[in-house]
C-alpha cells in the first residue's frame, strides 16, 4: 500500500531561520512527488511536482528535492507569509492517478 | 484562467439530513476528483471521473455517498442521509489528461461540512 509520512508535525521558525521539511514515502513505482501549500480555510495550492531522484525545482523560498525514499522542502530565509500547512502527496504508476497524501507539517514563521 | 470553482463554501447541517456539493473544474481539464480531508489530515480521494464516466470509486461509501458529471463538465457530491462523522472539507480538483508525466492536480476552495 502506498504510504506518505511527513514530518515534523509542526514547526516554528524566526524569521529568515532557514529550514527543511521531510516527505518519506514508500509506492509501487513513482509517477510523481507533489508539494502543496494549504492556508487556513482554503483548497491544497499546487508548488511542485517531481518526478526523479536527483530532480530540484525552486520556487523563490522554496526548494524541493528528491531521492529514491524521501523529498525535502528546503525554506530559504522565510518570511511570515510563507506560514501554512506544506503537504507531499505521492502518485502511483499504473494509472490510479491518484494522490496518496501525508498529513502534512505546520509552518509557523515569527516576525 | 479560472480556478476550480465549488459551493456552497460552508453548510451545517442536522444528521440524517441531506446535503449537495457542487464543483467547476478548470476549462479544458477533463479529469475531476473529489476528495475528503478531516480535520489535522490530508485529503483522501472519494472518486474520480474521466469526462462523464466515473473511472475509481472505490473509496466512495456508496450506501450514502453519490456522485454525477453529466456532459463531463461540472460535477454534483451528494450525501444522503449525512451521519456525524462526515463532517469534513469536502475538496475538488481538476487534471488536464494526457501530460506525459504525472498529472498536476489543481484544487477548489473547498466545502466545509459540519454535521450536527
């Protein structure tokens, strides 16, 4: 069974306190590795997708790695806006298309 | 371009009763889905169609829960009679397929159904 597990839960940050978020995750052959933002009260917002190991995609911030068993999301210097639930998701190849999710790690970044 | 467009945004409403969920996906994506998120976790997918046909329902609780897109366009979640523990953020997303690689998968605001 496929399976996405985030951490940490939560995380608290002082402004420009650079740091990484962790996405372990184990399927049936990898289509591809989604990060998404989710604010309070609003729908998952699209940041990533990745699709091999050694593939990086930055995004002012944000960077996103990926190796065979796990993806980072590097914050570079956040600021307070960058506050918001990151979650990874995980598609299968075989044509399921859908995306496994982790519950997800809490930003709180600090002026 | 137009994002996913769902309503209501919020509904409360008394156990046993009946509730309806809308969704417009985003021009040109033939591929919806609609998925469950409780509170402190990610989404779970309920179904998902291609056009009009409804190709994984597999998690779709199919005594109560409901679900239609006629002319593959928009889509209609229907739960009847609504229990207690359905209430969650009911999420719809949108895919353009075909894309050599994994879909993106774009996300509507949301519903949030509380049940009482």
């Amino acid at each position: 069974e496929d399976q996405v597990t985030q951490s940490p839960e939560a995380l608290r940050l002082q402004e420009g306190e650079s740091s990484s978020l962790n996405c372990s995750y184990t399927v049936s052959g990898l289509r591809g590795l989604f990060w998404y933002r989710q604010d309070p009260g609003k729908g998952p917002e699209f940041l990533f997708t990745l699709y091999s190991a050694g593939e990086e995609k930055e995004k002012e911030r944000l960077k996103a790695t990926l190796t065979k068993k796990e993806s980072f999301l590097h914050i570079t210097a956040p600021k307070p806006e960058d506050s918001a639930t990151y979650l990874c998701a995980v598609q299968a190849q075989g044509g399921s298309e859908k995306l496994v999710f982790g519950k997800g790690t809490k930003l709180t970044v600090n002026p | 371009e137009a994002g996913v467009v769902q309503s209501p945004r919020y509904k409360i409403i008394e156990k046993k009763q009946p509730v309806a969920f809308w969704c417009n996906p985003i021009s040109g994506h033939n591929t919806l889905y609609w998925y469950r998120q409780n509170l402190g976790q990610g989404p779970e997918l309920l179904i998902r169609y291609e056009n009009e046909e409804a190709v994984d329902d597999s998690q779709l609780p199919k005594d109560r829960f409901s679900a239609e897109r006629l002319k593959g366009v928009d889509s209609t979640l229907k739960i009847q009679p609504a229990e207690l523990g359905d209430s969650a953020v009911y999420l719809c997303a949108s895919s353009r397929r075909g894309q050599a690689q994994g879909d993106t998968q774009y996300f509507g605001p949301g519903t949030r159904l509380t049940v009482l």
